[in-house]
C-alpha cells in the first residue's frame, strides 16, 4: 500500500506538471500545427481582456463556506491548512440534495497514467452521489495538446472539455471563446448560489476563468504566492551541520562545501526557477504576468536585468559543478530525479510544493530517515525576496456551447461535487473514493490501497475544486510546514499590473517566445552566452515585442492596474 494522495492545492496526481516547464514548453510547441487549425469559429475580435465594472456583471458572488472551518486560515494569499486526524464519522455534507437530473455528460480531460475502466467502482458511486451519468474520455495528458488541438478543430466536441493553461497556446484561446458556452446565466452574481460550493470558490480564480467578455471556466483555484519550492535534505543537513543559505552567495559556497564528485554528492538540480525567483524576476513566463511597469515604463521579463542575473547566477552553479550531472541533459533527460535525490546524491531539489508532500510520503516506508523541507526563498542580496504572483488559476474544464441547458446544469451539479472542501463526505467521495474499496482509514489516516491509486485518480478533480487547500493526514507536519511556507513567502509576494486577467494576445504574437526557454537553459549550462539572449530581446523587439508591448499597454490604459 502506498500512502494516500494528496488533497494539496497542488497534487502531485493532478498539478505538479505545472511546475514542469518542459511540459509547458513541449505541449506549446508540439501542439502548434494542430492548434492552427482549430480557427476562430465566428466573428468579432476576441483579443484583450474584461475587467473592472465589466467583470463585475459577469463574476459570480463570493458567499464563504462556512460547513468545514480549516485548523490555519488563509493568509498572504496561503492555501487554507488542515491538519487534524480525520474523523469519518463527523464528515459534514456540503451537497444535501442531488442537483443531477440523470443526464449523460460526457467530459474530456488530461490524464497521467492507465485510465481505469468506465464501469468502476469509483465513477460508480460519483455519479449516484451527483445523480448524472459522467462519462469519462480520459486522454493521455504528455500529448494532450495534440488531442486537444483535433478535437476542437471538428465539429464533434464532448459536452465539456478540461484544458490546462499550459495547452492554451497557439489559437486555443480563440476556439474556447467560439467553442464554448457563456456560463453566466447560470452562475454570475447570485445565480451562483444555486450552486453553494462554486459559490465559495475565490473571485480572483472566477476572473481568470473570463474568456472573450464571458465566464466560460470553472476553475481549479490555485494560491497566488509562487509555487516553486527549494526543498532540501533536512536529515542530511541536520548530520552534516549545513546551514540553510540567505543570499546566492551563501547558496554558491554552501553547494561547493556539499559538492564531492568521486563520492557521487552534488548539491543541487536545476536551480534557475529558483534564481527567478531569488533575482525578483517577473512572471516566470506566465502570460501575462510577465509584464509590469518599471519606473513608469510597460516592460517583459525578459528585458529586465533581474531576469539576466537569475541565467548568470544559475550558470555560475552548472560551471562550478556543484549541479547533479542528470540535469546537465535539461529537458531531454530520460531519468526521474527522484531516487537519485532520495539516495543522496544531491540535497537541494526544488519543484512544485506538492514535491515536498510527495518525496515524504513516497520515501516513508522505505527510507524512515529521510525528511525534507522546504528552503524559505532569499533575497539574492541576502534582503528579503521580491516575489511575483501567480495565476490564481491555471486548469479549466469548459461546457460545449452545443450543449442543451439541461447538460449544462448537470455539468454544474458535478462541478458542486468536486468543489467541495476538505471534511466533507462529498471531497471523501471525490479524492479517496469508497471507503473500504478504494481505502482504509487507520488512525484517522485514509491510506488508498491499488484500486484506490489506480481508480481514483485525474477525473473528477479536473473538472472544479475548492479554495486551495492544503491537507495531508498522514503528515500533518508537513501540510503545516506548507502552508506556513506560503505564509512566510507570500507577505513578499506582490501582484503585477495584469495579475488575475485572462487576456487573449493577437494570434500574430504567439510564437515570440517560443525558443526561450530552451535557449535559457541553454545559457546556464554554458552552451550559449547572456550576449546571445540579449541579442534574442532585440529580434524579439523588432519582430513584434515592441508592438505587442504597445497593445498591453492599451490594455491598461483602458481597464487599470491591478499591481499592489
């Protein structure tokens, strides 16, 4: 038996390949000649954005939950925490009647993994408990892009369709404002209150789920303060007497003193996402939070010095060889990091939050020593960070705009259902399954047995969830050191001037950036130089940087800044 999935704001089952550039980077491009031909399915303009009082029409009110109260609140835009052993007998329900009417739904979404059968047990249950017949196309989630890219270019689209942000490339944001249904008649200001559990899903995730001047998404809400964490050997460590670095030099020596090569020790992975984030980059390559004003100037991340001294200062670490040898291949390596960080051949590895949960659960059996924790980000100069928000949400699942309204409200009735949070019968149901078929509960841990893992497992989770929330029974410690984590980070997180927007570029800009990332990571292992990415920001410039920069800037012209 393996421990129980996360119910983390960022699971590793569901949203750790958010923190996979390479997938981002790799279903971006390899969805392009598919994702050309998806069109735009009507006519007007469908670029810009809605915000201010326009959003205001369309957003649906905000009425907190108050079934569950979480063991730590929320706080500098944290995920809620739970941390208490749970009691199966004191479950509350959030959904007391069925608000299914017995309709066929038919949802596409990504999967990672096997695809259990259609008939099991869980799928069963959930649609009894939703009263709707779900049924599932779960669609291999590495190409997903490619599926996706098809499916919205034929005129044979399921009733609804998940679509993480990383697949919006290309003219994906066209074909989901020509594609599907306008959900506000549905949901926005008090109408949502039919719905009580998407009622208490945060207004920010509701604003980036606004696509072509209409709520079109039921989002995945997702905290704002960034997602990357360094983890580290803490057992490690705490036997060698390392202390934990605050500034990039103190990280630099400390990886040296770490770094033995003949007895196969390095100190780190790929650190780059790490210096964006210590060099106080901007947006990390999330559309649009890569734009702010500096110093009364609209500007790209990528013509900042912040973003150039991340590259230099990750290059210093690959040349000093004190990064483990697999990460020199970058995103054409064929090994898992994991069992190389888990056997200690390097102690700093940093990923999405959900690594942290998912190294201890998967080490704790086999390895009893082994404990991580999460590496508080510093300020390159040894000050305190300057971070930037991320999108509050980042997966949508969207209702076909063929759909009858009968298929729409039943496709609310189970985004109800997998919204609602943790401690209630129906977030059981949802993450865990059948009790006794999918899992045991032993001393108030839930623990998934095989069918658990693989049943329950990528479906109903997609489609909507609650408020980030962070809970792991089996290690409470953890969930606390998680949250306190974003805490702590997030009381130097500020917003750019587009946070929370969901704005769709010219088609004719979409590929500016595509060779980027690879020439970054490029740079910091030496095979390029700063001078080639700065010659990279000029052509970007001249081939419509400038340009795209004058359009944003209408954009905030016309609907305001949202920066704090």
């Amino acid at each position: 038996m393996t421990p129980n999935a996360s119910s983390d704001s960022s699971a590793p089952s569901r949203r750790s390949f958010l923190a996979s550039s390479a997938v981002a980077a790799a279903a971006v491009a390899g969805g392009m000649p598919l994702l050309a031909a998806c069109g735009d399915s009507g006519g007007g303009s469908r670029e810009g954005t809605t915000s201010g009082k326009d959003a205001k029409k369309i957003l649906p009110a905000y009425v907190a939950s108050n079934v569950v109260t979480p063991d730590i609140p929320s706080k500098n835009g944290s995920a809620i925490g739970f941390t208490s052993k749970l009691d199966l007998a004191g479950l509350k329900t959030s959904v007391p009647k069925k608000l299914g009417k017995g309709g066929k739904v038919t949802i596409m979404s990504p999967f990672w993994g096997s695809p259990p059968k259609g008939n099991n047990p869980y799928y069963t249950a959930m649609n009894d408990l939703i009263g709707v017949d779900v049924q599932w196309q779960n669609q291999d989630g590495n190409t997903y892009d490619q599926k996706l890219g098809a499916v919205l270019a034929s005129s044979d689209i399921p009733d609804v369709v998940v679509i993480p942000g990383w697949n919006m490339g290309g003219k994906i944001p066209n074909a989901i404002i020509g594609k599907f249904a306008d959900l506000g008649p549905y949901l926005s200001g008090d109408k949502v209150k039919e719905y009580p559990n998407l009622a208490a899903i945060p207004t920010d995730a509701w604003q980036r789920s606004i696509f072509g001047g209409a709520l079109r998404g039921l989002p995945m809400p997702a905290s704002y303060v960034p997602n990357i964490v360094p983890c580290y050997r803490q057992d490690i460590f705490e036997k060698e007497g390392y202390e934990v670095p605050r500034s990039a030099d103190e990280f630099l020596a400390l990886c040296k003193e770490i770094t033995n090569a003949r007895a196969k020790r390095w100190a780190c992975g790929d650190m780059k996402w790490t210096a964006f984030n210590s060099f106080g980059s901007l947006g990390g390559g999330e559309k649009p939070l890569g734009w702010n004003v500096v110093d009364g100037k609209l500007v790209n991340r990528i013509e900042t010095e912040e973003f150039l001294e991340a590259l230099e200062w990750t290059r210093k670490l690959f040349a000093a060889g004190v990064v483990h040898p697999d990460f020199e291949l970058g995103k054409s390596q064929a090994t898992d990091p994991a069992p190389k960080f888990a056997a200690g051949e390097f102690l700093i590895w940093h990923n999405d939050i959900s690594n942290w949960y998912g190294q201890t659960a998967s080490q704790a059996t086999q390895n009893p020593d082994f404990k991580i924790w999460g590496m508080d980000i510093f300020g390159h100069d040894g000050g305190d960070p300057i971070l930037w928000a991320t999108n509050p949400a980042n997966i949508f699942a969207f209702v076909s705009k063929n759909a009858s309204e009968a298929v729409i409200r039943d496709a609310l009735a189970v985004a109800n259902v997998t919204a609602a949070p943790y401690g209630t019968k129906e977030y059981m149901l949802t993450n865990y399954g059948v009790e006794g078929t999918h899992y045991t509960v032993k001393d108030g841990v839930p623990i998934k047995n095989d069918k658990g893992n693989n049943e329950v497992l990528n479906a109903f989770v997609m489609v909507a969830s609650p408020a980030a929330t962070i809970a792991h029974p089996d290690f409470p410690d953890v969930a606390k050191g998680q949250v306190e984590w974003q805490q702590r980070m997030g009381a130097f997180t500020k917003k750019p001037a587009f946070y929370g927007m969901q704005i769709t570029e010219p088609a004719r800009y979409t590929n500016l950036t595509n060779d980027l990332e690879q020439l970054e990571d490029d740079v910091v292992r030496g095979r390029k130089k700063i001078s080639d990415v700065q010659q990279f920001v000029s052509e970007w410039k001249s081939k419509g940087g400038d340009k795209l920069r004058d359009w944003y800037q209408k954009i905030l012209d016309e609907n305001g800044s949202a920066a704090n």
